[in-house]
C-alpha cells in the first residue's frame, strides 16, 4: 500500500493530470544536451514522414533529437540497452498466465451520433498501468528513477476495439510509456472507437441513447483489464467537459467484464461461444434539444385545449368551427413534426402517439357535436320518454350548468306560431324540440368523459 501511494504521488508530481503523459525532468531531457543529437541530416526529414512509429527502432536511437527521444541523455540509452539485453517481450503468453493491466483513468473528449445509421463514435483517451518486474533497475545505481520507452522495446497490452463496425474499425494510437524503477509500467493512448447501437426513440425529444465500446487485447485471453473506482469517478466527470452536438454525456461508466476468467476456469460450458470482451466503456448521452418541445410539445397542448374548451361554448355552431381550427392547427403541427423526427425509428415516439390520439379525438368530437347539433334543433311531435326527462331533471338539479334554458321551448313556440300563421297548419305539425334538453346533457357528458381520457394521456406521454 505504501509504495502504491508512493507511486501514486510521484505520477501526480511529474504528470499534469492522470491522463496526461508525464513531463520527466530527469538530467539530458533536453535537445541542446550532449548526446541529444540526430546522427542523420535526413533524420528530420524522417521524422516528419512518420518513420519515428514505423520504424522505431533504429530511428529512436539514431534520430533522437527528431523523434524527441532524448529524455535520460546517454544513461537512459545505456539503461535501455541493459533491460533490452535479457527482456523477453512475450510477457505470461509462453507461461499461460495472464497479465493484468489497470484502467487508471478515462477521459473522453469528444463525441459524435449519426442518427442516420446509428453510430456512435467516442474519442478520448486512456491511461493504463501494469507491473512488469522485468523493468526492475537500481535508481542509486544508474541515477534514473523514471524512463520513457517506445512501444515495441517493452511488452505493451495490445487494446482494440471488438464490437466496431467493419467499416470503422476502432483505431488506437499514440503510445506514450514510462517506467518506474520499481517496475511500474504506465502508458498513455489515444483512441477513436465506433460502435452501431440499437436507438430508443420512444421518449422523443427527451430520449436518452446508451452505447457501450467493448474493449480487449489482441491476443484474446492473455490479458485481463481491471477498473477501480476511482477510474469510474474520473470517466464520469469528464463526461461533463465532453464536446457533443445536439447532446449531452449523461452518464459514462467503465465496466469489467468477469466472463474471461468463467471460460479459462471451464471452457466446456461454451466453447464455441467465447465473448472476447474484456471491459466495456459505457456512455449514456442525453438529447439537448429544449426548443424541440416547445416546437413539438407546445402546439399539442395548445390544440388538446382549444378541443377542450370547445364542450364548454353553448353555441353548437362556435363548437363546430372551433374543433375545425383545431383539426387546421394539428395539421399545421404535424408537417413541423414530420420534420424534426429522426431519419429511422425502430418504434413509434411517445410524442407522434399523442398527435394521432389528439388528432383521433377531435375528429370523434367533431362527429359527435354533428350529431348533437342535429338532435338538438331535432322538432317532433312526440316528446321523449318519461324516464329520460326525469333523468334529465336529476342531472341539471346537481350540475346546473347542464341545464338548458326554457326560452328556447318558448321561441320554438312562437316560432312554430309564426309559420302556423303564414303557412298554414302543416308548418305546426312540425313539433317542438324536445331533445334540446338531452343534446345539451349529452354534450358535458362527452366533455367530462374525454376531458378525463385527454388527462389520463397527458400524464403517461409527458409527466417526467
């Protein structure tokens, strides 16, 4: 524990943050400095085309100054030498054990979601630790407590990417190694991963979109990746600072995979089903879109409401013209949300469910004042049954605003006394309207039944 704190102290001292390569300050680190010198005119020249990582080897002792490999001066170079002579970079692979390598941290720096194909892409960068007692070295001996390598001189986990699409494979580069004396081994790497996700557009436009990057080494079940808590903090709080278009990172967390272990303990359970993933980089991102409710969910309201209202004007006519705006303005609002729907859905939205529900709705309204409309100025001679006036009369004595009002059956008197007069006792037998009275009850009944419904829909589609 002392000398892991240790190490962890030293890493902070000479390192920016955890995820930063660290600056080293050890004597020769710089270009002017004996030994720091490129023994090549061309070595620049090299250098600039990439032969530092291509061809690694000879350019990082022959060009050290291009390729900026002078940190130690001629005693890390001799300390190479000496590690180089009796290190085997195989690691456990001829032994059949398996090297474990920690997560140290996560930083993610930048995101992108094409909503077309459904792919997510993640670029960050991570910083991995293992112990290697192969690199072992006196530091009073050779004045060195920390040296830096490049990615062939010592054994390096080899990570990819295993769920990447096959036309965007997964690319990790950048390889920064450092080395304490004690055989601590550190490296820092940049990575591009991509993975298709299934998208959940249910919740649109306050959908959430899970997407995990499934990580392992290229040789499959040699290494075991292991992630501590403090890497699943670190990964969450860079999730705030992550640079995303139309989102944000809502939740980033680092995952172990323990089914590597389950298969080398028993292979025969499946073995012909080996899940290679070793760790999982889960990100959960949010849609970061406000206006589109207020595009999206503004307009259906306002037309849920003006649908509404509409039971509560006494005038049949007004209700008929107000329900005909309602139906103009839902019309209007489905062209905008056709337009802000994602390009492919592989369920219906929340939010396109309630404009068919709100569109359904009006038009049953609509049909349904047609009909009471005509009940309502219906003239017959007969009037109807007892029962129905008695329970017409109990209704309008609890909910008075149903009651209809009695100079209406006295204008329909004087009215039919009119045209009694001028067209004769033909124009009399026309009756009265009876149903008045029901059209009106009926009309409140529908507008507490759908009132209720609309209310019941509302909560389910968009209550948070």
């Amino acid at each position: 524990m002392l000398l892991a704190s240790a190490l962890s102290l030293l890493l902070v001292v000479v390192c920016c943050s955890a995820t930063d390569p660290p600056v080293f300050v050890e004597d020769g680190a710089k270009s002017g400095n004996a030994g720091c010198v490129d023994n090549d005119v061309k070595c620049s020249v090299w250098a600039s085309q990439g032969e530092c990582q291509t061809n690694a080897a000879w350019m990082m002792g022959n060009c050290r100054r291009s390729c900026q490999s002078c940190q130690g001066g001629d005693r890390a170079w001799k300390l190479r030498s000496h590690i180089a002579s009796s290190y085997d970079n195989t690691s456990g692979i001829q032994n059949f054990t398996i090297n474990k390598v920690m997560i140290e941290s996560l930083r993610l720096d930048h995101m992108e979601i094409d909503e077309t194909t459904e792919i997510m892409k993640a670029h960050g960068r991570l910083a991995l630790t293992w112990n290697d007692t192969r690199l072992i070295w006196d530091r009073e001996q050779w004045g060195i407590s920390w040296l830096n390598f490049y990615w062939i001189q010592i054994w390096t986990p080899q990570v990819i990417q295993t769920n990447a699409p096959n036309a965007q494979p997964g690319i990790v580069s950048g390889k920064v190694l450092a080395a304490n004396y004690t055989g601590q081994v550190f490296m820092w790497t940049d990575f591009s991963f991509s993975a298709a996700c299934p998208f959940d557009y249910s919740a649109y436009p306050g959908d959430q979109q899970e997407c995990c990057f499934k990580i392992d080494d290229k040789r499959y079940f040699a290494v075991r990746f292991m992630v501590s808590e403090e890497t699943k903090r670190l990964a969450q709080e860079s999730g705030s600072n992550t640079h995303l278009t139309g989102w944000k990172v809502d939740n980033v967390d680092v995952r172990e995979n323990n089914y590597v272990i389950k298969v080398l303990s028993d292979w025969k359970v499946d073995p012909y089903d080996f899940e290679s993933t070793n760790c999982e980089i889960c990100v959960r991102v949010k849609r970061n879109a406000p206006y589109y409710r207020t595009q999206l969910v503004g307009p259906a309201i306002a037309t849920a409401i003006i649908t509404l209202t509409s039971f509560l004007v006494g005038d049949f006519a007004l209700q008929l013209w107000l329900l005909i705006a309602s139906m103009a303005l839902q019309l209007c609002s489905m062209v905008v949300l056709n337009a802000r729907l994602p390009p492919t859905t592989s369920g219906n939205p929340t939010i396109l469910k309630f404009y068919g529900f709100n569109m359904a709705s009006t038009v049953i309204m609509f049909v349904t004042t047609v009909l009471l409309y005509n009940l309502a100025h219906l003239r017959s001679a007969v009037p109807p049954p007892h029962f129905v006036d008695q329970l017409l009369g109990m209704i309008e004595k609890f909910i008075p605003c149903m009651r209809v009002d009695n100079n209406e059956s006295k204008l329909t008197e004087v009215q039919m006394n009119e045209e009694a007069g001028a067209g004769g006792a033909g124009s009399a037998s026309l009756g009265k309207r009876y149903y008045a009275s029901l059209a009106s009850v009926l009309k409140y009944l529908v507008f507490i039944f759908f009132f209720a419904i609309y209310l019941l829909v509302i909560f389910s589609c968009f209550a948070i």
